[in-house]
C-alpha cells in the first residue's frame, strides 16, 4: 500500500514540495528511523499515544515525551523536519558530493547550518541508523598556518575533495577550512575551481 510516507520524489522541486508538509515529514523520518514501529529513545518502550498537534510520542512505560529528533542526530537542531528531509534527498541523489554551498542555496540555510546538516547526515549513513551514537568529531585547534599547510598537503594526496571531506579528514574547524580554502584560491595557491563548491558529476 502507497501511503504519502513511502513516496520518494524524484526532482527537488517534488521533494521541497512533498516535504512541506511537516506530518508526511514526520511520518517518514518515524518509519525511517524506527522501522519496527516508534521506540521511546528513553526507555526502549513500545506503547504510547500521539499528540497530533505538537508531533510528539508520549510513553506509556516512562511517561516521557519524544520527538523524532530526541536521541538521533536530528537533535539539537532548531531545523525543521523538511530541511532535514530535503538535505538528506541532495545528498543521496547527488553521490559524487554535494557542497555545503549548494545545500545552503537549495535550503534557504546560512552555509553553517548547511555543514551541520551534511555532516550529521553523513554520520547518519556511516552509521546506518538516525540513532545518535556519540561519533562526533571533536576539531582541533591549530594555528591558521599550520591549517593552511595541512590543507595544501592532504588536497595534494586527495585533489577532489570539498570543504566538508578536508574538514572532517583534518579534524578541522569547517569555517576556518572554508575561508582558508578561498584564501588559496585568491593567492592562486589552489586550483581556480574552489573546492568548497566543487560537486563533481
Ligand atoms: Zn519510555
């Protein structure tokens, strides 16, 4: 049976539309993230009711209430279910990488928010689950030269990679990789194709 939830849209225009809809939404991520039925990410429990209006699961077991974001790497974020929805669609249907710069673009998001986004949802499919598992990456502060060096070196050995990937391989700070990377590219030290925008086809 086709419910609105299993439907996959296949242009970006379709999927910025279908997500609109915050309950699709929800229901989508919910069956996404809990295949076998909605867990309480408290207790393990099975059995609650559903506020309809706030979108919100309360257990039978513990009484605590829960959202599809609460315990997976959604939480935190004050973004809506459709960015989240839509981000994750860009990143699955671009496979070659997609730059924070076109997620921001494509989502109405600031570039930050954008990263955030990304690198959540790729640990996400590292992962295999929603579940937030701890897997976060703790950046190290370096000095700007340093940086610089480092970034030269790795896109050396890696000559394709964005803004994002040198972060994460780096343990970098993603603003600092970003403005370094354009620093470069204005003092001809990088290719002219500035890999924070680079989407390979
Ligand atoms: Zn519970």
């Amino acid at each position: 049976m086709n419910t609105p939830s299993d439907y996959i849209p296949t242009t970006l225009v379709e999927a910025i539309r279908h997500y609109a809809d915050l309950d699709v939404a929800n229901e989508f991520l919910a069956k996404l993230r809990w295949p076998g039925g909605v867990t309480c990410p408290e207790c393990g429990g099975k059995e609650h009711s559903y506020i309809t209006t706030r979108r919100t699961w309360a257990c039978k077991a513990c009484k605590k209430r829960f959202t599809v974001k609460v315990g997976s790497v959604m939480e935190d974020s004050p973004l809506g279910l459709d960015k989240w929805l839509v981000a994750m669609w860009l990143l699955a249907d671009c496979k070659n990488g997609i730059s924070s710069h076109e997620v921001s673009r494509h989502l109405g998001i600031s570039q930050k928010s954008a990263w955030f986004l990304m690198h959540r949802i790729r640990l996400a499919m590292q992962q295999g689950t929603l579940e937030k598992l701890g897997g976060e990456i703790e950046f190290r502060a370096i000095p700007r030269d340093q940086a610089t060096k480092e970034i030269l070196g790795y896109l050396r050995l890696h000559p394709h990679k964005d803004s994002y990937d040198i972060a994460v391989a780096l343990r970098l700070d993603f603003d600092l990789v970003y403005e370094l990377c354009e620093l470069l590219v204005s003092q001809n030290r990088l290719a002219p194709s500035d890999p924070s925008q680079v989407c390979q086809d």
